[in-house]
C-alpha cells in the first residue's frame, strides 16, 4: 500500500490508498493505554 494520503485527526491518524490490487483501503491508528491500534477497512 502507497499512502495517497495522511491526516492528523487529534490522537489518531487517517491513511488512504490503494493496495497491489488497485482496492482503496483506509486505516485508522491510534495509540490507546500504550497499545498500537489499527483498523482497516
């Protein structure tokens, strides 16, 4: 996945861009409580 994009929003970070495939993805990390939490969709 290339970032096409990356936002800042407060603790957490917005990524977006395509996979090898060419499907858009979105992910979302943030750090809560000292763990790295990354949601895909």
């Amino acid at each position: 996945m290339n970032a096409r994009s990356c936002a800042a929003d407060g603790e957490k970070w917005r990524v977006s861009g395509a996979d090898v495939s060419g499907d858009e993805l979105v992910l979302i990390v943030a750090i809560e409580a000292g763990v790295i939490v990354v949601t895909l969709f």
